[in-house]
C-alpha cells in the first residue's frame, strides 16, 4: 500500500476567511526566495493541505519537517496554509522527508505547482468579482481533460450550461441587489466558464425537474435555455440527464454542486453552492459519500435520449 494519503480521514476545511497572516525569514537553506501571499486561491490552499497529509502520514510534527528541510517552522506552516509559494523541488524535498512513496500523487502535486505560473483567462476578474468566483473558475479550468466535471442541479439549471439570459436573470434575483455594471461582470463571467464545455471538456449535468421549471427572468427566458440545454446535449462531450419529480427518493436534494476530478482521485474536489459563497470539500471521506451520491442519482435519471425527450415536453408545457 503507498505510504502516503492512506488511511487519514480528517483535516481542517481551510478557507480564506480562518487563516491567518504570518510572516518570516525567507533565506533559509534549501527554502526558495518566495514571498508570503496574502490571499492564496483555492488551489493553492489544496497543495498546502496535501503537504500537510503527507507530512502527518509519517508522524512528523512542523519542527520535524523543518528539521529535515533545514527552514523554521513558521514556514512549514505558511506552506500548509498556502500562503508560501513552493517549487517542484520542494515538493520533492517535502515528499522525500515525509518518505512518500506514492509517486502518481507526488508528480500531480509537481504538476500544480507547474501550471499554477502565467496567467488564465479568469485571472482578469480578480478585481472585479468575489474570490468564490475565480475560486470555481479555476475548479473548473483544471479539471482532469480525461474525467472532466459532473454537476448536480435542484434548484437552478448548472453554470456551465445557462444562457445569458438565464444567467442575469439568476443575479437579478441576488439581495441586496447588485449594481447593473456587477450584474453585467458577473454574467459575462459566468458565460465565460462555459468555454470549458465548448472546449470539449467531458462533462456530464444531473438537473432536477425543480431546476429544469424553476424561472429565472421569466417564461421566454427558461424556454431559451430549455432550448440551449437540448443543443448543449448534442455535444459529443456533454451528457445532460434530468431527474423528474415521480422519481420516488434521491440523494443530495436540495443542493447544487460540482465535482471536479483531479489528475488522480486523491485530488477530486466537491464544490457546493452556499448562499454566503462556495465551500470545497478534498477529504476523502467526504469524497466517497458524494461520488456514492452521485452514482445513485446516475441509476435515478433519465436516460440522454429521454431526457431530451423530456425537456421537450417542459418546453411545450412554456408554450401553452
């Protein structure tokens, strides 16, 4: 069994919002002249929690793993947090210390510190829109090309398949409301993740009949993007499958989410829609009670061709 990552079933869910600014000196042997960041991005914070795991796997505390990498502990800890930029070679060097032998996880690990370097598209929103936003663009954009993304609707059609219209019509509906120039970022920027799907990213869309007939800017407006979810469904990448109401039972009824698989399973990523912003869940308990939910909403929905069908017939419904 690899050494690493098996078998730990807790650790703190880190957002932005519990951590803490913590600075130090920046010239230790071996350590990278690296900055603190001030605001490190979901992504970030995920490597720092897998280097964390690994160094609790083998039974290091921080000054050990300080010890072994020659740096201080307020290092190791602004690591962990992702507050401190790492290299490849400190993975590495992390992964060596904690004598990880799980080799799949140590390159996915290299790989994100690698890709995380020049700019994408939704770095020019970071100014303009709330980091929960750039938070799930970037889910989103560095979605394993091979598994890609699967979400689950209830209450409103999913991001990555809703028209303009559709879109505003769900920010309209925000309170207190939104100023119109937020109202046109945020749905420009909503339109924007949707290259993902364009792009051909594998992705597969679990809509509750609620969602499919919840109205967001008015009958024309859902007959619009009834429209627009037939055509998406075309698409050789995408699956659309509804859920409708005679449906006895289903797991996960009321929440939106996405999971978003990473280059290895370890490093899947579940995010649920909350009121007050997103919330991402990488433990792996927690990952296997929402792929069980998951498989048990595929046996529940309809299949593609009827769910065509099936949306057809809501779209008719409009029309009357």
């Amino acid at each position: 069994m690899e050494s690493c990552h098996a078998g730990l079933t807790q650790g703190p869910q880190w957002t932005s919002s519990t951590i803490t600014r913590q600075t130090g000196d920046t010239h230790k042997k071996g350590l990278e002249h690296m900055p603190p960041r001030s605001a490190p991005t979901q992504r970030q914070l995920r490597i720092g929690v897998e280097m964390r795991k690994m160094r609790m796997l083998a039974g290091m505390t921080p000054r050990d793993m300080a010890d072994a990498l020659d740096t201080d502990t307020t290092k190791i800890s602004q690591i962990e947090l992702g507050r401190f930029g790492v290299s490849p070679d400190r993975i590495r060097s992390w992964a060596d210390a904690a004598k990880c032998t799980n080799g799949q996880l140590i390159d996915a690990l290299v790989s994100m510190v690698q890709e995380r370097r020049g700019r994408r598209w939704f770095d020019e929103y970071r100014e303009q829109l709330p980091s929960g936003f750039i938070d799930i663009a970037e889910l989103e954009y560095y979605a394993d090309p091979r598994r890609g993304l699967t979400t689950w609707g209830t209450t409103y059609i999913p991001g990555l398949v809703q028209t303009s219209g559709y879109a505003g019509g769900v920010f309209a509906r925000v309170r207190p409301a939104l100023p119109r120039h937020d109202l046109e970022v945020r749905t420009a920027f909503r339109v924007m993740r949707q290259r993902l799907v364009l792009d051909g990213k594998p992705y597969t869309a679990y809509i509750h009949e609620a969602a499919l007939r919840m109205q967001f800017g008015g009958p024309i407006v859902l007959r619009e993007q009834l429209a627009s979810l037939l055509d998406d469904s075309e698409r050789p990448n995408v699956c659309i499958r509804a859920v409708p109401f005679d449906i006895a039972t289903f797991p996960g009824a009321g929440e939106n989410h996405t999971l978003a698989a990473g280059a290895i399973p370890e490093l899947d990523t579940v995010q649920i829609d909350l009121t007050r912003g997103p919330q991402f869940i990488h433990h792996e308990p927690d990952l296997r009670a929402y792929r069980t939910m998951i498989a048990e909403i595929e046996e529940s929905a309809l299949s593609p061709e009827r769910s065509r069908d099936f949306i057809h017939k809501l779209m008719k419904e409009l029309k009357g």
